[in-house]
C-alpha cells in the first residue's frame, strides 16, 4: 500500500519536474524571439548597420559574461528565426514547444513553410532528440510522406481510417549493416539489433512484442517475423519481411497469421490486427492487383538500406503537385 502512495508521489514530481521545464523553455523561445524582432526593426529602420550586431555580442560578452549563446552568430539566427515565422501565428505555440536546438535544426536545413511546419509537429508528438531529428530530415521523411502511396487492402480503410496517417509507402533503414546479398533472416537480425532506430523509422507509438512471435493453429506452430502493438489504433501489427521482389502469394501467408492473432491473441478490446509486408522492391501495379480483393487488413511497403537522394524525391514532388 505504501508503496502505492510513493509511486503517486514520484508522478507528482515527475510532472511538475516537466510542466517547469517546458515553461522554462517557452520562456527561452520567447526571449529569442524578442531579441530577433528587435534587431530586425533597428536594421529595417536602418538604425543599425550590420557591425552593430557583432558590437553588441562584444558588449554583452564583456558586461554579462555570465550570459551563454548569445554570440553575433547566433543573434543572427535569432533575427533569421522571427523573420521567418513572424506572419506564421498558427506556428507560434509549436515553435514553443520544441527546443531552441531543434528549432535551429529544422531553421537552417528545410526550406519551405510547409516542411517546417512538419517537423515541427513531428518534433511535438514524437519528441525527437537533436540526433532523431537530423535522421528524419536525412531520411527525407517529409517528402516521402508527400509523395507516399501506400497500397492497402480496402479492409484496412474500413477498419482503420487513420492508418494511411501511420504507416508508409516506403521505409528507410540505412542504419543496417547488411551483406550484400542479404536473406531474410539476416534482415530481421540486423533490424532487432538496431531496434531503436527501427522504432524512430516506424514511428514511436509502435511497441514491439516480439520476433518469431509463435502462433499455434491445430498441431503446428508458425511464426511471425516481427509483432509490435500500436497504441494510437490499439491494435497489433504484424512484419513479414521479404528479402525479394513482392509476389502475391507471400499475402497468402501474412493473411493466415492475422486470422490467428486475431483468434487467439488480440484482447476484447482491442482493433482486428494489421499486417504488412516489407519488400525489398514492389511493382505498384501488381500490388494493387493483389490488395483489391484481399478481406484481410494487410499493406505492402517496400524498404531501402541506403538514404534516398532528396533532390530526386523533390523534383516528383514539384511533378505530382505542380
């Protein structure tokens, strides 16, 4: 009983520990912000000239040398920040919400408004750390998000309407470490060795359960490559990884396994089980032929082990929506 009581206290600490951080930070965003609007107005009223800015990091290094960041470059950056979001206010609780690092990160390596924006909702309702959020701009997440097509069976719309928001048409896992060529099982052993990366490709609300999952249906066994539970449809997730081109006759299997969790493992309360196959590489056309008549919720993806070329992927961007 005691114990109880602690642990409500340690939740007590924990989350006035966070509410004050994350006051602490909006009020360092906030004060960024103003140095940035005010050195914007004093060089737009040409009441400064550029030497100014470096002058006043020299004065506020001799008379409050206690003060840390704020160096002629980075008042620069703070100036950059507000006039880049500064007739954005749909923005202004966002750019509050993240860090003043990640802030900078998405400033200095995106380009249009539409991709910070994503970022920073991705950096909000992911928490990304500095290093994940790199990754994920590396990894072309936003232009693969726009451009993704992913291929589901009609079931999968049916049951899930939010899936097409949490799943993708391709994946990248260049944090692997494959021969070439490489089998299915040593891909699965190179993705359980680089879990947390998989999780950050996936996304973090995908908990993992297990690998070679076991599934008994009258005398045998079977089992599934991947199984994860998502939180946000509540339901499992099964991967079948394929170190091959997508065949229709792999969905034969992965249909099976779901009428088993579906049977046997997935709780009362929880959505019918998902499942979908990572191909190597994927004719569209035949997938789309094999999904139509599919009753199963099942999705095929395809993934690479080498980061995308960005410029590449822009310019289908500017072709599919021009």
């Amino acid at each position: 009983m005691l114990e109880v009581q602690f642990t409500e206290i340690v939740s007590l600490i924990k989350k006035s520990r966070s509410s004050a951080i994350k006051a602490v930070n909006k009020e360092l965003i906030d004060l960024y912000w103003n140095i940035g609007e005010y050195i914007n107005k004093r060089i737009s009223n040409s009441d400064w000239g550029q030497s100014v800015v470096k002058q006043l990091a020299n004065y506020l290094q001799r008379t409050e040398p206690e003060l840390k960041g704020f160096s002629d470059k980075n008042l620069w950056r703070m100036k950059q920040f507000f006039e880049t979001y500064q007739d954005l206010p749909k923005l202004s609780t966002l750019l509050r919400e993240i860090s003043w690092t990640n802030n900078l990160i998405i400033l200095s390596r995106t380009k249009e408004i539409n991709e910070k924006e994503f970022y920073l909702n991705i950096c909000k309702t992911e928490k990304l750390s500095k290093r994940e959020l790199e990754r994920q701009i590396s990894s072309s997440l936003f232009e693969r998000t726009l451009i993704g097509n992913t291929k589901f069976s009609p079931l999968v719309r049916e049951l899930h309407p939010n899936a097409e928001n949490t799943f993708r048409d391709s994946y990248v896992f260049e944090f692997l470490n494959l021969p070439v060529p490489f089998n299915e099982s040593e891909l699965q052993k190179e993705l359980l060795k680089q879990m947390k990366n998989l999780i950050l490709e996936l996304g973090k609300d995908f908990l993992f359960i297990g690998e070679e999952y076991k599934v008994e249906v009258g005398n045998s066994d079977f089992y599934i490559d991947l199984l994860f539970y998502h939180r946000g449809l509540q339901c499992l997730v099964a991967f079948e990884l394929k170190a091959d081109k997508f065949q229709p006759q792999h969905l034969g299997q992965l249909n099976f396994y779901l009428e088993a969790l579906d049977r046997d493992v997935k709780k009362n309360h929880e959505n019918p089980s998902i499942g979908i196959l990572l191909c190597k590489d994927k004719d569209n056309q035949v997938v789309e032929y094999a999904l139509s008549r599919s009753l199963s919720p099942t999705m095929v993806s395809e993934y690479k082990t080498q980061l995308p070329d960005k410029n590449l992927l822009q310019q289908k961007i500017h072709e599919l929506f021009r």
